[in-house]
C-alpha cells in the first residue's frame, strides 16, 4: 500500500500544487479557445471509472470509486471513498490564417463519500470545478498614417489570456430506500473567478504597454438531485440494468467585476484599480437547468454497456454581458461505453488485472457561432488499475475528439487527453470486532 | 520488450501494473508540456472588447507669458546689429564688451598695437546676408558687469567713438583700437596686483558695439573673441581673453499678428504658459498608451516672411518647464527643463511626449504646476544662448492648429468578456 500512496505523491508532485495552480504561469495553461465565451466551457464531471466510457455515469455504479455523477450513486456505499487527480488535455487548433498547439494541467476535482450507514446512506463533500476558462488569443490590427497620431503605421497587439472558471463546492447525501430505488440530493456553494488579462503592446517603443486584468467573481447557491432505479433482471437472471436520473437546478450567481492594471508610476510598478466594483454593479449570471438520463446494462459481472443522455437548457443563460448570452443554445450530449473486467474472473494474467473501457460521445455544445453549433466528437478509452494491496485503484483514462469548424472563421480543435484519478476505498469508522 | 515486462513483472509482482501506469502518466506529461506552439487562432470570433481609441485634447487654458529677467551676459553668443524683420519688427542688439585684466601676460608695451578680434558664427546670420553692418565701437560711460547684463539693459555710451567697423561674412575681423583707450586699459594692467582686480572691475568701462547701419544682425562668438595686442619687435600678436559681455535688445514697430498666433524667443522673453485639466473625466481613460502635446509653427508665415537673400536663425528645441506659478518672476534658465524636443522639420511641430506625466497625474498625487514652453538653444543648453531667434505658435485661436494633447488609450470597459 505504500508503494501505492508513494506513487500517488510523486505524480501530484510532479503536476502542481492546487487547483487551478500551474507551477510555471506560461506552459500547460491555454486550453480550447472557445472557453472565451461566456462562463467558460462546461466541465462535466465524470465518475473516474466511467471516464473511459465516454460517460458521465449517471447509471454506471462502482463499489470502489465515487462518482459525482448521480447523488443517488451514493446511498450505495460500503466503504468510505476519496478521489482526486489531473487532468491534461492537448489542443490543436486550426483556422483559416493559422494554428496553435496548446495543453492544459489542472487537477481535476475532489471528492470524498462517507458511509453514515453501510450500502444505506452516505455523505459526500466534493470541489469540483463547473465551468473552465483557459486560452490565449492573439489579435494583431493596424493603424494606418494619420489615422494614429502620428504620419507613420501604427501596429498593435492585443493578447488576451483567459483563465479561472466556477467551481462547486457540494455537500450531497444518497439514500438506498430499497434494492431497487436510490434518491440523492446535493446542495452547493457555487463560487470562482473568471479572469481576463489582457495586454496591449506595439510596435513603436514611444507606446506604453496597456495590460487590463479583468476579474469577475461569482458566488450562489445550487441544489441537484438524483435517481437510481435498479429494477429485477430484465433479459436473463443474472442480468442487472440501472437506470440513473439527474437534474440541477438553475443557479444564480451575484457576480461582480473589477478591472486592474500594472503601471508603471513614478519609477514603481503598481496595480491600479481601473474599473472598481461599482462602475458594473452587481449583476446576475444565470447558470441554467442540467438533466441527465443514463442507462446501464450488465449482462454478467464481466461486461455492462452503457448509454446517456444529458441536456443543458444553455439558451436561458444569463451572463454577465447580456451580448454574449445570445450565443447560447441548449446542449445535448449523448454518449455509448462498454466496460469490460476480466479481473473478476481471472486474476492471473497480467493483462487481466485491468479494468477496460472504451466509448464515444456526441456533444452538440452550448455556444452557437456565427450559425455554427460547436459541437465535439469524442473517442475514450480508459484502464482501470487496481491496488494489488487494498480496495483502492488508479483510472487511467484517454480521449481523443474534435471540436467546432473552420467554417466563418472559427476554430477546429484537435483534443487528445488524459486523466489519471487515484481512488482510494477504505473500511473507515468501524470497530473491528476481534482484534 | 515482452521479456522485459516479464522480468519485472515477477520482481515487482501485482505492484507493477501500478508502476506502469505512473511511468505512461508521467511520460505523456513530459512529452505534451514540450510540445506547446502558441499561435493564432480564433481572431474571427473571439472579441476582447478593447479598442485603441485616439483623442486630442485642445488646450484651452493657454496663454504668453512675459517679463522673465533675461540674462544675456557672459552667454556663448553676443548679437549685435539691426535688422527690420517683416514678422517681428525692427531689432537692434548694442553689444558691450572688455578685456581681461589678469591674464598672465608679462608686458603691454607702451606702444604696442592694440585691436578687438570677433570671432563670428555666419551660421547664425540674421537678417540680410548681403547686407554690410556697420557698428561703432564707443567707450562706455559707467562701469558695467557682464554677468548681471539683461536684454533690456541699458547701454550708457559716452561721447568716445573709439572705432568703426563693416561685418560681412566674413568668419572673424579684427578692428584696430586708437591708442588712447590703450593706455586708459594700460593703466589697469600696471596696477598693484592686489587692487587691480577690483579697480578694473568697478572703474574701466569697455566698449559698446553700437551698429549704426545695415540690415543683420551677427551672432559673435565669445569663445572666438579675444582683445589682441602686438608688442613692438613681436611677429605675432598676442590673445587677451574677454572677461565681460552682453548685449541689450531692443524690438520696435513689431507688426500685429493674427489672433490665433502668439510670437514665441528663444532669448526667453516670453514663453507659453499652459496647463491641460489631467483627470479620467478629460481624458477620457486611465489606459494611456501615448499623450502627446503638440504646438504647430506657422512655417508659410515664417518663410514668407523672409524676402530672398534674408535669413532668420532656426529655433530647433523647445523645452517644457512645469512650475508653481509665483516661481514666474524667476529667470527661466535657473530652472531644468521637465521635457525637450526637437523641431520636426516635417511638419514644423514640436511633439512633447507626456506619458508618464499624465499617467503621474492620473495615478499619483496631481501636480498643480503649469507648463512654461520656452525656445531653447541648441548647443545642448537648456537656455537662451545668446543667438536670437524666433518663432510663430499656433494658439487656441487656430481653427485646426491649436495646441493639442493627442491622446491614444484602450478602452477599459471590456464587456465582452
């Protein structure tokens, strides 16, 4: 077990420190360029196991890991349950006047479920983020003579590197009523910043650099709820089929901006408040409505295929810019997994010690460009690694997908990632009873 | 490879599928971390909301200012003549000028030959350059200190016109003194050493060159103006420094200009004094990228003026000074320029770059001090250098020339975000 913790540590060392924290400010912070818009991109927040899947996991139940996906999930637990790990996710995009390689590393969230009452009521606590914003745009323009000031061509640049994103802090409960029904409920802190340094430079040294750090906290209250509905066998008898249910409430979020920049006064850098929090007044940003549906059959303990449905009503999205609300429409995503333990029935093999997934997911996005639908296609593929020692596994899992078009000056990302997840299981709070 | 794996497969044991999936994890890291390459992509959707925006400020508090103390004493250049300047009326510069008394010189003969050569600067003409200036060359009639000598001074002569001289083009002319003002200045350099100083000083009198005809004005150089004696027997004559000089200015019939133009010298008689209101509110942002002053010189005035042959010293720097208002009555030279510029010999402006002096504004304690533009030199000297010239600015006035702050700033209410 110990090789296992060290392992753990080596990696998280080797990240980063925090979330949203990367060690050197220039490398693996620029991510899709469309999470410019609005709050960011949604992150959907995946059970680690159904990852590989393609899946959120709204139905897909492992006695190991926690799963965010579905409060109901949790009125299942037997042991207590951590997860934490990192993400890196790789962007090729391209348009019509150039390209750009870019990657982001952040870890990706926290959760721990605490068993108040062994496969009958759980707690869970959780931070994970909701909304992500990480890229780095360039936009060059120039001035002609006369029309700057001066007889001669004025070029500039003005670079815009976003970061920051909503995250939720949650405190949820599931409750196993019988072996065939599970209700959850989840309350929760939504809160983060959304931030916007931009900088102004050019090509003539008379110029003074402009940067304008632009930051928006938000800050509300949200609840989501869940079902599990397990029925009796439906084809065979030693089949299982689950049946997972989600919403999340529309969340309203007091947001407030304030602009800063660094100037350089009377031979002294210093951060200047431009635009304080009462030139915007407080606005609401309205996060709306989230459903999902999933299905999971298991025709024998080796296999289960699963499918989902999840639907954001995004086109009653209030932002803090009400022009770039209209971009908004609601999003669908659908998604098909299989997963495949062969450990279960063959521990022997080294290739057997596994747990594989594999997936895809369509994603129909929540923004609409210029008549385009941001849409993202989506290949996954997952291993599931167990502790040889204790109850506790890593989830490897990789995708590769594309987002958007080319099309009226849009973008076409390339993304291939990985996330590495550390589950730890554990007997916890129990009196053992002989020693 | 198999074998490997199988290798350590049997020492690690279950633990090793665990090792393999940090050793991948970490090497993805690496590997996609060294691989980033920022381009440009997305300019066609994704809008910053900042724009550069440009503005000019006119100046409106504006005015000149006159009645500095103007110390032309002992300066690099000593004017005299006359010249009648269609633009800035009929000048004359009486100039006052003598010898060194100390100098380490062993003997002045008592019938040694003695003149006044004047180095002169032809570069710096003013006036016609045809033209002949005749200047007198009188005994003064009290004693006088080059250091304290002003443009308005005046010249008390006596009734002793000890030489007359023509100035042409020529780069030096030496002027051949009687032998009468010799010995007077003979007298003093046979004094007792100890009184001699002080007797020279507050009793010999020295010259005025008073110009009594031509039209030019020529700007002798002090470093190339000596007194100069021959001894009887010498072959070569020998170099008394100058130790005091100046020169008084006088302007009559100057002609009315129109109201949109103030005349501006660089002798620092008058100069612009202004000041711009520097808040958020004026200046419409806090982002300055660029604030730049701008003040237009009539050129097609100033080179109409000028009939052919007709020259008129270029003034090439102007110099900003920010200044309490009481310390006015001060000389500006006793003061630093804030900011210097040089003409732009394209479009005839002086651009002041004030930046940092509107970002100081904006985000320090505001400075109350009113701007002082004044005509420099252009020897390095934040000063007047004795050469006169002279200039025509733009005012308030002007329809589309007023002085102006052009302002180039990013706007900070980046909504789109």
């Amino acid at each position: 077990m110990r090789y296992f913790y060290l392992i753990c540590l080596l990696i998280l060392l080797n990240v980063g420190t925090a979330p949203g924290q990367i060690s050197e400010p220039d490398k693996l912070t620029s991510g899709s360029i469309y999470s410019s818009l609005g709050v960011g991109t949604p992150v959907d927040y995946r059970a680690s196991y159904a990852d590989g899947m393609g899946l959120i996991g709204y139905a897909v139940y492992d006695s190991y890991a926690p799963s965010l996906a579905n409060p109901a999930l949790w009125g299942r637990n037997v042991f207590t349950q951590a997860t934490g790990g990192v993400n890196l996710n790789r962007y090729i995009a391209s348009d019509r006047q150039g390209s750009a390689k870019t990657a982001r590393l952040s870890m990706s969230m926290f959760q721990g479920v605490f068993p108040l009452k062994k496969d009958k009521l759980s707690l869970s606590v959780s931070l994970h983020p909701l909304t992500r914003r990480s890229f780095t745009s360039f936009e060059q323009n120039t001035l002609p003579p006369y029309a700057n000031n001066s007889r001669d061509t004025l070029v500039y640049g003005i670079e815009d590197h976003g970061s920051g994103g909503l995250n939720r802090l949650e405190l949820g409960v599931g409750w196993k009523i019988n072996k065939h029904l599970s209700l959850g409920y989840a309350g929760s802190y939504v809160y983060g910043p959304l931030q916007s340094d931009l900088t102004v430079i050019w090509s003539e040294s008379e110029y003074q650099k402009i940067n304008l750090d632009q930051t928006t906290s938000h800050q509300g209250f949200g609840n989501r709820f869940g079902v599990l509905v397990s029925p009796v066998s439906v084809l065979k008898p030693d089949d299982k089929l689950d049946i997972g249910l989600t919403a999340t409430l529309p969340v309203n979020l007091n947001a407030k901006r304030i602009v800063e920049s660094d100037k350089e006064v009377a031979n002294r850098l210093r951060t200047i408040v431009i635009e304080g929090k009462d030139a915007y007044g407080t606005r609401t940003v309205k996060l709306p409505l989230k459903a999902g549906i999933g299905i999971n059959y298991q025709p024998n303990a080796l296999w289960s295929i699963s499918s989902e449905l999840k639907f954001g009503q995004w086109s009653e999205y209030n932002g803090f810019s009400r022009q770039q609300s209209a971009n908004n429409v609601d999003r669908y995503k659908a998604g098909l997994g299989v997963r495949y333990r062969p450990y279960i029935s063959d521990y022997e093999t080294f290739w057997s010690r596994f747990k594989y997934n594999f997936g895809v997911s369509y994603d129909q996005g929540h923004l609409q460009l210029k008549g385009h639908r941001i849409e993202t296609l989506m290949f996954s593929f997952g291993l599931g690694i167990l502790s040889p020692d204790t109850r506790s596994s890593i989830d490897l899992n990789f995708h590769y997908g594309l987002r958007g078009t080319r099309a009226d000056g849009l973008v076409r990302e390339r993304i291939w990632g990985m996330r590495l997840s550390f589950n730890l299981a554990e007997l916890m709070f129990f009196r053992p009873k002989l020693q | 490879m198999v074998s490997l794996i199988a290798w350590l497969k049997d020492t690690c044991g279950n633990r090793f599928n665990i090792w393999f999936a940090a050793g991948l994890s970490l090497l993805l890291v690496t590997l996609i971390s060294s691989c980033e390459d920022p381009g440009v992509v997305g300019s066609g959707f994704v809008e910053t909301g900042a724009e550069v925006n440009l503005d000019t400020l006119k100046v409106d508090d504006f005015k000149v200012e006159s009645g500095f103390p103007v110390f032309t004493g002992n300066k690099p250049y000593l004017s005299v003549g006359a010249y009648n300047d269609q633009l800035f009326g009929d000048l004359t510069a009486t100039g006052v000028i003598k010898p060194v008394v100390s100098q380490s010189v062993d003997t002045l003969h008592p019938d040694a030959s003695f003149g006044l050569e004047l180095g002169i600067s032809t570069a710096n003409v003013y006036g016609d350059t045809t033209s002949t200036t005749t200047v007198e060359l009188v005994e003064m009639a009290e004693p006088w200190r080059g250091v304290a000598w002003k443009i308005d001074s005046d010249v008390p002569v006596s009734d002793n016109v000890v030489a007359t001289a023509d100035i042409n083009m020529e780069d030096s002319l030496v002027i051949d003194l009687p032998d009468s003002w010799y010995q007077k200045y003979r007298e003093y350099f046979y004094e007792n050493p100890n009184t001699r100083d002080s007797l020279y000083r507050y009793n010999f009198k020295g010259l005025a060159l008073r110009p009594v005809d031509g039209n030019k004005i020529v700007a002798i150089n002090a470093s190339k103006t000596s007194f100069v004696f021959q001894n009887p027997g010498d072959t070569v004559k020998t170099e008394l420094d100058i130790s005091g000089w100046g020169y008084s200015l006088d302007r009559q019939n100057v002609p009315t200009l129109p109201d949109s133009l103030d005349r501006i010298y660089s002798t620092q008689e008058n100069a612009v004094n202004f000041i711009f209101e520097s808040d958020r509110e004026t200046l419409g942002s806090e982002n300055i990228a660029r604030g730049e002053m701008v003040f237009d010189v009539d050129r097609e005035r100033m080179r109409n003026s000028l009939p052919g042959n007709h020259v008129r010293p270029t003034p090439d720097i102007m110099g900003l000074y920010l200044h309490d208002p009481k310390d006015l009555k001060y000389s500006l030279s006793t003061f630093n320029t804030a900011f210097e510029v040089q003409l732009d010999s394209v479009d005839y402006t002086f651009r002041f770059d004030l930046t940092r002096y509107v970002n100081q504004q904006l985000f320090v304690q505001p400075s109350s001090d009113r701007f002082i533009g004044a005509l420099l030199s252009t020897n390095d000297m934040n000063e007047n250098d004795g050469i006169i010239r002279s200039t025509v600015l733009s005012n308030p006035k002007a329809r589309y020339t007023y002085p102006r702050l052009l302002l180039t700033f990013v706007n900070s209410d980046i909504e789109s975000n």
